[in-house]
C-alpha cells in the first residue's frame, strides 16, 4: 500500500511545478510583449515627431586680421537641427594648439538657438595674441609657420534626448609675421639743382618670413640728416620672396639748400645718415597684411646717374652746381 501512494504524490507534485513554470512564461512573455510595446510606440512617436542627435561641421577657417601683434581667427561651423522644435546651443568650448600646446582656448555661453528643421552657421571668433604665444613658446620664432589644431565641443539641449555634446576638429597652419626690414642702399640724381633735386631711392627689402609677401602698395617718409624730405605712397606689385632680398627704387624730390651746410659733406659723398619709415601692404597665403618698415640711424651715398665711381660723381655733381 505505500508503494502505490508515492506515484500520486510525485504527480500533484510535478502539476504544481508544471503550472508555475506556465506562470512565469506567461508573465515573461507578457512583459516581452509591453516590452515590445512601448519600444514599438516609442518608434512610432518619434517617427512621427522627427526627434534625432543634430550634426555640425566645420565648413571653414578664416584669418580676417592678422598683424605683428595679433591675429584674429573665425571658425565656421554648419549646425543642422533635425527636430520640429528649436534646440538652443548651450555652450560652446573651444581650444587651439599646436603640437600638443596650447595656444589659447575658451568657452562662449548661451551661443543661441538654431531653428527647426533647419541649418545655420555659427561663427566662432579666436584671438591669437603673439607675444602670449612668444612668450610661452621660446621655440616659436618670428616668421615661421606653426601647425594648428582646433577642436571645438558644441553642447546642445534636445527634447527627449537631453544634452548632447559634438565634438568637431580642423587643422590647418598659422603664421608668425615678422616685419621686413629695409634699407636704403643708395641715392642716384636724376636732376640736380639748390631749387629742387629729383632722385631715386635704391631700397633694399628684406623679407624674414618662411611665406612669400605679394606687394600691393608701400607708403614711406624719409629724412636725409635729419631734413625731412617728404613723404610718398607707391602702388607697385612686387613679389618679395620669403627669406630672400628684394631691391626696388622708389623717386623723391627735395631742395638741397634745406641742408645747410650738410650738403657739403653729402656731395664729397661721406656716408649720409638717414632715417625711413613707412607701411607696406602684402597679400600672404593667409590673408591680407599692413606691416610697418623702419631704419634710423642708417647710412647712405648719394651717386650721380648711373655712375658708380665717388670721384667722378662728386666733379659733375660740383660742376652742376656751379
């Protein structure tokens, strides 16, 4: 009799196991299905609202202004916004190094909005100021060419998603302007009198820039032992080759008899001292330039035509003069 009771007992046992095993794949599988659900009402929600992560892009780089003391930088970046709501542009955080260092960097504050459905370019304004960068930097020389990287995080606040963060990056190469120096080689007559002497002035340009310098105008006042005389503007394309000389003749006219007794000493052609300054305008690869040229304390000779011997000079320019 108890042999047969054992068989009833495992049976009632194994209907109990069997019904909560059915329980619990009926609740898995009914989760699975809310599960499926609300993934599948989420789809369709924002399928039909059209909420998604923005995108941006660095569509460009520019240089507006660039001198011996600074250089002013604008990075354009291309937002577009998915959504049918605007998104505002929280924060902006940018940063410009070269080779790992940095060269200045920056956050700019409730940036704005950018519209639904739409596009829009904001405008990232930098300033490099050298004597930072110079001072930070004893490896960075004036005139050399430095390689730049700038990387930029837009942090954005979208609906449903939250905040979100674009990272963006662009290289590129900046340069370290130098300013030419200058130097008046010579002075040649071409008509000589005590009313009024026209000359040339045979100038020396010294371009110390790893960048060539396109010359689109050259403004210049000039003093011959501390007589001014006078000042000019010359339009002339001239290219002046980086790292290298370039020689250019420039006219100027004045009245010896302002010189006093000074002239003597130019006419024997003893060196004459003179001090130039002036601006010059240059296109570069990087943009527009007006840099400043300077000498003082200089020493020049004054020739006659095209003659090269002191003597010979000195007799005509005398006999001229008589």
């Amino acid at each position: 009799m108890a042999s047969s009771d054992n068989p009833e007992i495992k049976e009632v046992r194994v209907d109990r196991e069997n019904k909560e095993e059915d329980k619990e794949e009926e609740k898995g599988g009914f989760m699975e299905k809310v599960k499926d659900f609300i993934q599948d009402i989420g789809e369709k929600i924002e399928g039909a609202i059209g909420f998604g992560k923005p995108t941006a892009d660095v569509t460009g780089v520019h240089i507006p202004h660039i001198n011996l003391e600074k250089a002013e930088i604008v990075v354009d970046v291309l937002i577009t916004n998915p959504n049918p709501v605007p998104i505002p542009l929280v924060d902006i955080d940018y940063l410009i190094e070269s080779d790992g260092r940095k060269l200045v960097s920056g956050l700019i504050p409730d940036a704005g909005t950018i519209h639904a459905h739409g596009s829009e370019t904001v405008k990232i304004p930098v300033v490099l100021i050298y004597d930072d960068i110079k001072s930070t930097y004893k490896d960075i020389e004036p005139g050399s060419i430095i390689p730049y990287k700038i990387r930029v995080a837009l942090i954005v606040d979208v609906p449903i998603l939250g905040r979100l963060t674009l990272p963006l990056e662009k290289t590129g190469e900046i340069p370290v302007p130098y300013k030419p120096d200058v130097d008046v080689e010579k002075i040649k007559f071409e008509k000589f009198s005590f009313e009024e002497t026209t000359a040339n002035l045979h100038l020396k340009l010294d371009n110390k820039n790893d960048f060539d310098l396109g010359l689109n105008a050259l403004d210049y006042q000039i003093w011959l032992t501390d007589v001014s005389i006078g000042s000019a503007e010359l339009t002339q394309s001239t290219k002046l080759a980086k790292r290298g000389i370039t020689s250019m003749q420039l006219p100027i006219s004045f009245k010896p008899k302002d010189f006093g007794s000074a002239l003597w000493d130019m006419l024997r052609g003893r060196g004459t001292g003179y001090t130039i300054k002036g601006n010059i305008d240059v296109d570069t690869p990087f943009g527009n330039m007006k840099l400043p040229i300077s000498r003082e304390g200089g020493t020049t000779r004054l020739k006659k035509g095209d003659d090269d011997d002191d003597g010979e000079d000195y007799a005509r320019i005398q006999k001229t003069v008589k």
